[in-house]
C-alpha cells in the first residue's frame, strides 16, 4: 500500500486535506462558519473519480456506519413526496448525508492523525478561552459561544474535551503533553459555564469503552484522566461561583416539585411536561408520529384536550429528549434510523477494536503502531455515548450545528479506522 506521500508527492496537495483535518474541530465551536467551510471542502472531493471509486471499492466495511444516515434522508424524501412538505425539510437530512463524504476524504487523502489531534486540542481549549470571556468579559449568565444555544455549545465542548483526553498516549513523551489535559479541562469549564446539566451524564457513559478498550492503549493514564475528571468534577461542585451546587439543587427541587404537585413552569418541570406530551403523542401515532414538522400543533391539540397543563411548555417546538423527540414526530420508523445512526457506528467501531484485541493476543504483526490505530475507534465509541448523553435531556438532531458536528466527526473516525485496516491488510 504506497504512503501518503507516494501517492501525492506535491506538498501543497498533501497539506491542504491535513489542514483540513486540523480546521475541522478546532474552528467547529470557535468560528460560527468551520464546520459549513469544512463540509463543503469535502463535499467538493466527491466529484473526484477516484473518490466515488473508493466508496464503491469499500462499501460493505462502512455500511453498518452509513446506514443509518442513508435510511433516514430516504424516508425523509418519501415523507416529502407523500404530505407534500416543503424542500426544507430536506436540509438536515441531506446535511447528515453530506456528512459522511469525511469519511472517504480521510481514507483517500490520509492526512496524518496528528492535525486532528491538535485540532481536537485546540478546538477544546479554544472553546473554554471564549466561554470564559463571555461569562466574564461579556457578564452572560449561560455562554452559548457562537453555536446561540448554551446547551448545544456546553455538551459539543465536553465532547471536544473528551476526545481530545484520547490523544494522551500521542502527545506522551513530547513538550506537549499537557495539551489533552489542558483541552479537557477547558472542555469541561466550557460545559460548566454554559450552564448545561444533562450533558454531565456523559462522563459516566464514557467510562465503559475506555474502561473496557482504553487499559491496553493507556495504561496509568487513563486512570489519571478517569480522576481529573471526578476532581474537576467535585471542584465544580464545591465552588459557588460555578453555580452547579445550586443548578443541582434545583433540579432537585424541579422534580419534586412536579411529582407532588404537578408544577410545570420550572426548567425540569418543563421537560417533564414535555416528556410526557411527546409520548401521549407517540401512543397515538406509533408507526409515523404526528409529523416532524408538526410537534407545536400536536402540543397544542393535547393541551386542548386537557391531556396538558397550560405552562411555558407549550412553547417548545422539541422533546428535550432524542428517543421521545423521534418517537413522537416520527414514529418507529424514524426511531428506528436513530437506532442504526448510533448503533452502527457503535458496532462498526468495538469490531475494530476488538479485531486489535485479537491481533495483539495472537502476538501477529502487534506493534506499539497498531496499538495506536485503535486510538481513532476508541475515540469512536467515545462520541457515540456522548451523544446518547447529550440526547437524554436535548435534541441533538433538531438544531443543525450538533448533528453536522457528529456526523463529520463520526466520519473522519471512521476514516482513520479505514486507513488502519487498509495499511495492514
């Protein structure tokens, strides 16, 4: 298998796909325009020959990945057709579809794996340095960064900062090997001060594929990552200024308050009102939900019918929940392109690992090199669980930025895991 540099011995055509690789997540949460940038650079290489060549060539490998996105723009466009909706409503599916070019662009081009890191590094950092300027330079209650929407802009950096907390063993050894504790740091700092409680039921998530798949890549590391984490943790608690005792606290008081006395006005309150809205709708429309387009107007309806308390959740447009969200807009058959947009990726990435798992016990071919190829689907696993995190209390494909974000980032991952197994098959 010839190299990268081989292959593409001009240096301005090897670099521009690195340089990308790197703008990807560090401008995703600092710039209102690098992801929308980014995806249309690898859009573009699509129309390369030798591009729709290679998916054609590896299409088996990564349909368990790609499934999922294809199913659910295909039963988008035949909602289109059949309720006569708007073009629109093709936008994000197509987006989700666009999204999985990185996938082939990363697998062709083979730009090395440390822009990415570094990407992922400074795209953490970077976003703790602007949520610490807009809460304390700017005096916002709840940092949104430029994503708008503080929940969004709090479990992305999070998500950052838990990626980047994967390059450990990369930069182990080197004058930058602050650089992953530094970007989870910020990651963090960044969810705390966006005010976003749900997004912190991640870190538990994660613990399974780095406690199951990160021992063998990070040894001492990983549990020196595992206790940062639950000191930054406790530090957030502990410290009044970071409002998260308090916000704590009153999610507390939020669900006392609706069990006993059915109070929906509060922030919890709200969700759970929400909750219970999304699956009255659900019951009533199993197979194809009410109409993505049409939560307000279901809402309404129920709070007409008494089924729904008047209270500020009538104002919502979404779940507050991903599964509910789907399952009440769209039935089975779209909770069931959700499933496939989590689990394929999530089967797709433990097969990679696993087959390193069994590489290294054979003692065949088991390089400290192909132990850091299981680094890109470890990182895999990581996002997927974030997601599922994040999409317990929020909607991650409702709004356009979080969805674009995984499935660019779902894609390059895979891509890295395709550039491993090309190199040593």
């Amino acid at each position: 298998m010839a190299s990268t540099q081989e292959r593409f011995p001009k240096s301005a055509v090897r670099d521009l796909p690195a340089w990308l690789l790197f703008t990807l997540p560090a401008m995703a949460l600092t710039t209102p325009f690098g992801l929308g940038l980014v995806q249309l650079c690898m859009l573009l290489s699509l129309f390369s020959p030798a591009m729709r060549s290679w998916y054609a060539r590896h299409f088996r490998t990564i349909a368990l990945v790609i499934a999922g996105f294809v199913a659910y723009f295909l039963v988008s466009s035949a909602r289109l057709l059949v309720y006569g909706q708007g073009w629109y409503t093709l936008d994000g599916p197509s987006r989700l579809l666009f999204g999985l070019s990185c996938i082939g662009f990363v697998a062709y081009w083979r730009p090395p794996l440390q822009h990415f890191y570094w990407g992922l590094c400074v795209g953490a950092i970077g976003a703790g340095v602007l949520a610490l300027l807009q809460r304390f330079v700017l005096n916002m209650d709840r940092v949104p960064g430029f994503t708008h929407h503080p929940i969004s802009f709090g479990d992305l950096a999070l998500a950052l900062g838990l990626l980047a907390m994967c390059t450990v063993a990369h930069f182990r050894g080197t004058r930058y090997a602050a650089m992953p504790w530094l970007a989870l740091l910020a990651g963090m700092l960044a969810s705390v001060l966006s005010g976003s409680r749900g997004g912190w039921l991640a870190l538990p998530l994660v613990l399974w594929p780095l406690l199951r798949y990160g021992r063998a890549l990070y040894g001492k590391l990983l549990w020196q990552a595992l206790l940062l984490c639950l000191g930054l943790v406790l530090l957030a608690y502990l410290v009044p200024a970071t409002g998260v005792a308090g916000r704590v606290a009153e999610a507390v008081s939020d669900v006392r308050g609706y069990l006993d006395h059915q109070d929906a006005t509060t922030s919890v309150g709200i969700r759970l009102e929400l909750w219970k809205a999304s699956w009255l709708m659900f019951t009533s429309h199993p197979w194809l939900g009410v109409g993505r387009d049409q939560f307000d107007a279901a809402l309404q309806l129920l709070a007409s019918q008494g089924l729904l308390q008047d209270s500020p959740a009538l104002t919502y447009s979404s779940s507050h929940n991903d599964v509910l969200h789907f399952l009440a807009t769209g039935g089975l058959l779209d909770f069931a392109c959700l499933l496939l947009m989590y689990g394929g990726p999530l089967v797709f990435f433990m097969r990679v690992l696993r087959h390193g798992e069994a590489t290294q016990a054979t003692g065949s071919a088991a390089t400290a090199a192909q132990s850091a190829d299981q680094t890109p689907a470890l990182m895999g696993l990581v996002l997927v669980m974030c997601f599922i995190a994040f999409g317990l209390t929020d909607v991650m494909f409702w709004l356009m930025l979080p969805k674009v974000f995984y499935v660019m980032m779902l894609g390059v991952l895979t891509g890295y895991c395709m550039v491993a197994k090309e190199l040593h098959d």
